[in-house]
C-alpha cells in the first residue's frame, strides 16, 4: 500500500510526460519545462501533449479568445496588435528568431517559458514564480498560437 501511495504522490508532482507524447523544453536553456500535468485539464491541452498539435488552429472562437489574452498580456506593446512585429520580431511570418518557433511545439514552449532576448515568461508558476496564480494555462498559450497562426502571411 505504501508504495502505491508513493507512485501517486510521484505522478502529481512529475512535469506533464504524456503517453508516448512529447517532451517540452525550454526557449532559453534547452531543459524540460516542468509543466504540472494537473494543468493539462482540457482535451485540447491533452491532445497537444500527446501530438505537438494544436487543435485550436482555425477555431474561430479560439482565434478570438487567443486576440483577447495576446492584447491582455500586453504582447502587442512588443509584437503588434496581429503579431506583425514592433519592438519585438514579426510573429506571422517565417523568420523566427528562433527556428523551433516555426512548429507549434516550439512557439508554446517559448511563450510559456521566455526567451534569453528580452520575452518573459507568460506560463502559470514562471511569470511571477512566487504567485502560481499568475500567468496563462496550457489551453490559453495554445489559443494565443491559433490566434498568431491565424495572422500568418501565406507564402
């Protein structure tokens, strides 16, 4: 009994792994985000853990929910109201900064965890490590992508 106890104490404090899912990783150092898996509470969120997919792309509710948080987080001060770039790089194009950012995957694990360039971390427990209140969900960071996807120039 005593090791089952043990076993699901590990599970809850383990970052998110998924089943045969993938692995996020850090923008600025390359280690693995550690990413609650209690936080992957929707279907969209899970099915992201378990494909890299974001499911919101070309939801248009998900779309207008993404513009929302994208303009709360104050994102545009940096990237433009579309993601078009400001001070901070053009978000709808296909010169990433960094190239992982071209993949979904990538540009989740850079919103959520910052960048050594000057973006700071917008995930739930990192933007204000000491208020785990604070900060955007997995579902959220997944809507702001479908709203910047959404913005995309098509080549």
């Amino acid at each position: 009994m005593m090791k089952l106890r043990y076993i699901a104490l590990l599970a809850i404090a383990l970052p998110y792994a998924g089943n045969a899912g993938i692995s996020l990783v850090s923008t600025i150092d390359n280690k693995p985000l550690a990413i609650p898996g209690a936080m992957f509470d929707t279907p969209a969120a899970k099915e992201f853990m378990s494909s890299g997919k974001n499911p919101y792309l070309g939801n248009a509710d998900a779309i207008k929910t993404g513009k929302k948080i994208f303009q709360m987080y104050s994102c545009t001060a940096c990237h433009g109201a579309k993601g078009e770039g400001a001070v901070g790089p053009n978000l709808t194009d296909d010169k990433w900064n960094y190239a992982k950012n071209a993949n979904d995957q990538g540009i989740f694990e850079t919103i959520w965890g910052g960048t050594a360039g000057g973006m700071g971390a917008k995930g739930a427990g990192v933007m204000v490590p000491d208020d785990p209140t604070q900060g955007l969900t997995p579902d959220e960071v997944l809507k702001v992508v479908a709203f910047l996807r959404s913005n995309a120039v098509k080549h």
